[in-house]
C-alpha cells in the first residue's frame, strides 16, 4: 500500500504549532526552512503542494513578547491578527529564496458549508496551484467564532486540513506533528508503546485510544487527528501522520517509506462501497 504513496501528486502537508515553535517559545526557523525548501522541491518534481499551517497564535505571542497562550477570545483574536502578518512574511520571504511565491487563504467554517462560497474556495485553490503558487491556508482565527447560533470555527488545523484535502481532491495528506505516528498508548508515559504502522478504518475502539490535548500554543490532540484521518477515510484519501522535527521526511512517505502511520482503506473496501 505504501507504494501507491509514490503516485500521488497533489498533496497538501499540515504542519503543526509544534513543529513551528520551540518550547520556549520561540520560532524554530531551522525546521520552516527545511520545510520550505522541501516544498519547493517537490513542486520542482512537479508535484502540486497546498502547505496548512498553524501557528499565528504562537508566533504572534512570541512577537509581543508574550509568556503564554492568552485566555480571552479578544486576545487571542487580536494575537492572531499580528502573528498571522508576522507568520506569512517568513514563508514569503523562506519560499521566495527558492523561486516560488506564496498565496494566503484564510478560512471559515461557514464558508467551506455553504454551497457557493465553498466552490469560490475551490476555484481559488485550483487557480493558486496552476499559477505555480503554494497555498498557504490557515483557520481566519481573527473572526472564529463557535457559539450555538453562530459556529465558524473549525477548531484545530487538523480538521481543517482533511477539509483542505477534500476541496482540492488531494492523493494525499502529510500530518506533520510532534509524535511520530499512533500508538496503542501514550508513548510519552508508556516506553514499551506500540507505532500502528497502518490504520484502514477509525472504530470506537481506536477513539479510545487517544485522548488529550497539544501543545501549550497548540490546539489539536491525537483526537482532531483521528478526525481528520476518518474525514480521508471517508473521501478514499490517504493520510500520513508523523513527525515534523525534520520535514525532509516528506520525501520518505513519498518514495513509499514506512515512515509514520499511514490511514488508508484497503483496495477491496473501495470496490465493496
């Protein structure tokens, strides 16, 4: 099955507060230009890349100097907004030093729900991708909300990149994270955990295997990742989930490399409906 890896062609990759911002919270711009430099080397291939990405919280507390997450939707708005600018001038000026421009695509819930504004998305990605930019997409966290009469939050960036790969009808999702793939176990508390090398369906007994939340600037848990695994499932995509320390990993799963774990449907539950 890994060897299908190799054909895919328009993959949109997801990388994770985590991977974007040391403990301390810093910008770990080692790990964002390899990550560039590896996406532009797959457009090189002639690959087509739509890159998701967190992080506007994190790099905008750390441009106002800020210790921790703040608490209140106004701050965290706010936050956003400044690290969002602050956020896309370094994939601009990253991916310009290997030839390719970079196109913001800041989404909504409701705008992804409704039938016409979801299809002006897609026109706007596919026009991105023929043009030769890489679409860098982030939840608008300036105007998310999620209130019982008003729900424009998606939530955490794993769903959204599920999403992402569902309007594009991406081969592919690369879930970059700070855990090298799903275990039976927190491998963090349990050293003897066990790497699910591949997983074709989410049952209720693999949901319970994950709990928890991310990071301290992060959002998603091993939950918003199993989410958005079944939203592949669902849509016959595939999913990687692995490590982003080093995104030159991405070339790994690509040449069909057992690296992560992959989600994936077996061929016969295809044909079987």
């Amino acid at each position: 099955m890994r060897e299908s890896l190799k054909q895919c062609k328009r993959i949109v990759i997801k990388v994770g507060t985590s991977t974007l911002m040391y403990e301390n919270g810093n910008i770990n711009l080692r790990t964002i230009e390899k990550l560039a430099r590896v996406l532009a080397e797959l457009r090189n291939e002639g690959k087509e890349v739509v890159l998701v990405s967190s992080g506007a919280i994190g790099v905008g507390s750390r441009k106002l100097q800020l210790s921790e997450r703040p608490k209140t939707i106004p701050e965290q708005q706010a936050i956003a907004a400044v690290g969002q600018s602050e956020l896309m001038h370094i994939y601009s000026k990253l991916f310009g030093e290997y030839g390719y421009t970079v196109g913001q695509v800041l989404l909504t819930r409701d705008v992804t729900d409704f039938p016409i504004s979801r299809q002006n998305v897609i026109n706007t990605f596919d026009m991105l991708i023929t043009q030769g930019t890489i679409p860098i997409v982030n939840e608008n966290d300036t105007v998310a909300v999620e209130e019982i009469m008003h729900i424009t939050k998606f939530g955490d960036n794993d769903r959204l990149s599920a999403v992402v790969a569902e309007l594009i009808q991406a081969d592919l999702l690369i879930m970059l994270s700070d855990i090298d793939g799903f275990y039976n176990t927190n491998p963090l508390i349990h050293p003897d955990a066990t790497m699910f090398h591949e997983v074709h369906e989410i049952t209720a007994d693999t949901l319970k295997l994950a709990g928890g939340k991310g990071s301290e600037f992060g959002t998603g848990g091993m939950l918003t990742k199993l989410a958005a695994a079944e939203l592949c499932l669902k849509n016959n995509q595939k999913m990687v989930l692995t490590n982003g320390n080093n995104p030159d990993v991405i070339y790994a799963i690509i040449a069909g490399e057992q690296v992560g774990t992959l989600f994936a449907k077996r061929k016969e539950d295809i044909l079987n409906g």
